[in-house]
C-alpha cells in the first residue's frame, strides 16, 4: 500500500489521465491506461441493519451502520483496517466537506447514524473535528437529517449555504443556465464527500450522487428542465464541482422508488446498502439499476416506460463531459 | 337650523353610509380567511410542532424540489405546511395545496392512487396507506404523512385529517 503522500500524487496524475476522476483510493488502478481501466464501486449489504426479518424499525442500528461502513471502505480500498484506508481517501490536514441531502425531510433523508460513523473515523484518521463540514441547503434540510447546526470551530461543524451565502458570480458549463455555487463548497472545503440518498426522482428518474450537487446551488429548480438534462451533467461538470467532489458514500440505507424526491411512506423500502465510488457517473448508474430492481419486484413500470429514465448520466459520460463511466463493461461492481 | 347646514349634514351621512357599504361589501361580506391547521389538541392527542410555513407556486421547488414540478403543472397556487407530533411519539407533516380549481386537486390525488391504497370517506375523496392519508375538498389538496408506521398510526392520522377537513 502507497503511503499518503505517493497516494495523492498518483490521484492527481490520475485526474489529469482520465478526467473528472480523482482516483482516490484506486491506486493500483492508475497503473492502467484510462481506455481500459474500470471504476470501482462498492455495494455493502447488512441485511439486518434495520433489526431483525419481520421486526423492521425506521432507523438503522447505530453499531451495524459502522461496521457497513468500515467493510464498504476496506472492499473499496483493500485496507481491512478502517483508520488507516481512511487515511489514504482524505488528505492531510485539509478540510472536508460532507454533502448530505435532506430535502426528502425527516423520513427519507441521508441518515445522521451514516454521518456520525464518517466522522468518526476521520477524526480517527487524524482530521481535526474543526475540519469537517457537515452541510446541505439550509437549516431544515440538515435538521432533517437528524443533525443539530453547529458552527464552533472546534468542533465538527453542521451549517447550511443560508449560512455562507453563494458566489456573487454565477459559473456554467455547456447549458445556458448560470448557477451560483455555495461558498462552503469553494471558500471552505478542499474536499468533498457527497452523502446524497437513494431515491426516485419525478422529473430526472433517479436522485443520488450527481444529482445530490443540485443541493450546492442557489436556484436549483432552474436546471430541472427535460428531466435535469443535461442539468445535472452541465452542474458536475463545473470545474469547482468536478474537481473537489472525490468521493460518494452513498446511502442506500433506505430508499423510495416511487413518488421522489419527496418521502412516500407507500413507496419506502430497506435496501440496507452503503454503494460507495470515485466515479459519481458509476455510482449513479449502479443506484439507477438498485431502483429499477426494485419497481420491477414492486410491478411499477421501468424509469423509461414512465417517460422519465435518468438520461443524464449517459451525457455525463459522454465525450463532451467525461465525468466518468456508464457502460457496465467498465465497472468494477464489488459486492459485500 | 339654517337649510344649507342641513343640507351639508345630510351628505355628509350619505357619503358615510356609502363608505360604510364599500367597506362592508369589500370585506364584512367575504368568508374570513382561515388557518387551516389544527392548533395543539384541537385534535386529541396532536400537538403542532412548528410554524406554518407557506410557499408560493413560484417558490414550491425551495420546500420539494423536483416535486414541485407536478404539482405546478396541476395549478397549484400556494402550498401551506406545518408538522404535528402525536403523543409526543410519533412525527407527522402536514401539506395543505391550495390549487387552483378541484380538477387540480383531482389530478394529484389519481397520481397517488396504487393498488394498496384504501378509500376513506373523507371531504370530496381520499385514500390511506399505512403511513400516510391523501385527500381533496373543493381546490385543496391534503397530504399527511406520518414518519413511523406503528399499530396506532392509521388512526391517529385519520383523526387528525378529520380535524383539517373540519377546517377546510
């Protein structure tokens, strides 16, 4: 195993050599050409995360969210010891942003037992609690979440952009929409982990990993046009998106797959899975089919029969925004 | 009293009593606005937990983002909504769409039609699942939405949206 310092300069290299993707964590992977390189994404499953077969509570047991965790990390980084493969995703002595989504509201948003459990293990990894941002729109998307604001610099701090405020200066890519980004993601954060949870979406088919960045935008209903595409793609595209957004831990704790972005109890259903990547393109895609699988079994109609499949994750693989893979042939799907 | 004074006075009460009917007909005679939201144990055991909170159509995406879409494109003209807690257990919210006429309403309540859903005697129409009640009276729009399904969940939330029908 490459130690940090080695590890970030071949993730650098590898940003240069294949794009949008970092490669944090996939150092052995940069020794490979990009045509021919996979992404990795990691798909854990605890099946009993939510109690026991037939005895199913709202909430995942607090113990068995961290152990998902610490396996997702060590089957994404083949380091079985969760403090020091924590050391190689995040650098030293930066500050790291996690994005949550908690638009859904109290019931279908990114889980507080996840974002505990990651802080954790990044102070145990040597981040200092000051330097982690935990952060979303605003004030009632993070309490939603399960999550108290905080801004105390010593500690770990939660805040929304209704507290930072967004740039003056919108930025765009491709499209005509101009957007103003928040400035937790440009003034403070050096990295960001997004924490974005799995749900069916009413116009873009599926939210998760890219489209959680709609979350870092002042107007975000002014990308929503032909089903967020290429909204969604454009937004991830943008240089301060592309380059500080490295790493997805996706919660796929809980999920709807039908009546999204809002929470429909009718439609809740226990995936019990953390799917986790650099490749925000792979990452999505794998959501997409964990969705598809799920209203087949349910007898809904696939994405694409109800007029709204997730196009935008084909253009955020296409040439002109190169975020990362979409064809299954080139991702590296581990399950455990 | 000389007749020009009476004179003036006689307009003077004229140009009173017109004020008077101008203002009762631009307001005395329109049905006073109404919060719809039960106020804490209105409805027995229901406590209402936050402000209401109501957002244009034009500003529907801050509160549901992409949500907001269907609900615009139905004729959606103002979205109210607030949250409840039952017997200090179990969370709820309440959203109150104000469209613009019942086919608005109608349509979104079809939308939400399933196969599980179960009809309740409820304002013009309205179904239930184990966690939720969707209903439609006139232009409105009632959604309830409970955060834990437990075995006293399906009636609490009827009994709350009996109290909201009430008011509605």
């Amino acid at each position: 195993m490459k130690n940090r310092r080695d590890f970030l300069k071949t993730a650098a290299a590898g940003a240069v050599l294949i794009g949008s993707q970092s490669n944090l964590g996939l150092a052995e992977m940069l020794d490979n050409h990009a045509e021919t390189a996979k992404s990795k994404v990691v798909v854990a499953k605890d099946p009993a995360l939510h109690g026991p077969a037939g005895s199913t509570t709202s909430q995942p047991e607090e113990k068995r969210v961290l152990d998902l965790l610490d396996r997702a990390i060590a089957a994404y980084t083949g380091n079985n010891h969760p403090v020091e493969a924590w050391k190689h995703i995040v650098p030293s002595g930066k500050v790291i942003g996690l994005k949550v989504n908690g638009l859904g509201g109290k019931g279908i948003s990114t889980h507080a037992t996840l974002v505990l459990a990651i802080c954790e293990r990044l102070q145990q990894a040597g981040v200092k609690p000051g330097n982690i941002i935990v952060w979303d729109r605003n004030a009632r998307d993070i309490e939603a979440c399960g999550l108290t604001i905080s801004t105390d610099p010593s500690r770990v701090r939660v805040f929304g952009s209704d507290v930072s405020g967004y740039e003056d200066e919108p930025v765009s890519f491709g499209s005509a929409v101009k957007v103003k980004l928040s400035k937790i993601l440009t003034r403070q954060c050096d990295m960001v982990i997004g924490l974005p949870i799995l749900k069916d979406h009413e116009m873009a088919g599926v939210t998760f990993s890219m489209k959680n960045m709609y979350g870092v935008v002042e107007r975000p209903n002014e990308l929503h046009a032909n089903g967020c595409n290429p909204g969604v793609a454009d937004l991830n595209r943008i240089p301060t998106v592309r380059e500080k957004v490295r790493f997805t831990i996706g919660d796929a704790m809980s999920s709807v797959c039908q009546g999204g972005p809002g929470f429909h109890p009718e439609h809740l259903w226990y995936p019990n899975s953390l799917i986790i990547g650099e490749d925000r393109v792979a990452v999505d895609h794998t959501a997409w089919k964990m969705i598809e699988a799920r209203r087949a079994e349910t007898g809904l109609p696939t994405l694409e029969a109800a007029n709204r499949p997730p196009r935008y994750i084909a253009t955020a693989a296409d040439a002109d925004h190169m975020l990362g893979v979409n064809d299954p042939q080139r991702i590296h799907l581990i399950e455990v | 009293m000389p007749y020009r004074l009476m004179n003036c006075r006689k307009s003077l009460l004229v140009a009173l009593v017109g004020i008077a009917m101008v203002f009762v007909t631009a307001t005395g005679c329109r049905k006073a606005k109404v919060d719809p939201f039960p106020s804490s144990d209105t409805v027995s055991g229901w406590q209402k937990t936050s402000d209401t909170r109501v957002f244009a159509a034009r500003d529907l995406w801050q509160y549901i983002d992409g949500d907001s879409e269907q609900y615009i494109s139905a004729g959606v003209v103002t979205t109210s909504t607030s949250d409840y807690k039952f017997q200090n257990q179990l969370e709820a919210v309440v959203d109150i769409y104000t469209m613009g006429d019942a086919a608005g309403a109608t349509r979104i309540l079809s939308t939400n039609q399933t196969s599980e859903a179960k009809s309740i005697q409820l304002g013009d129409a309205g179904i239930q699942f184990a966690q939720s009640i969707i209903f439609r009276k006139g232009p409105y729009l009632v959604r309830i939405v409970a955060y834990e399904s437990t075995p006293s969940t399906p009636q609490a939330l009827l009994a709350l949206a009996h109290g909201l029908e009430a008011k509605l």
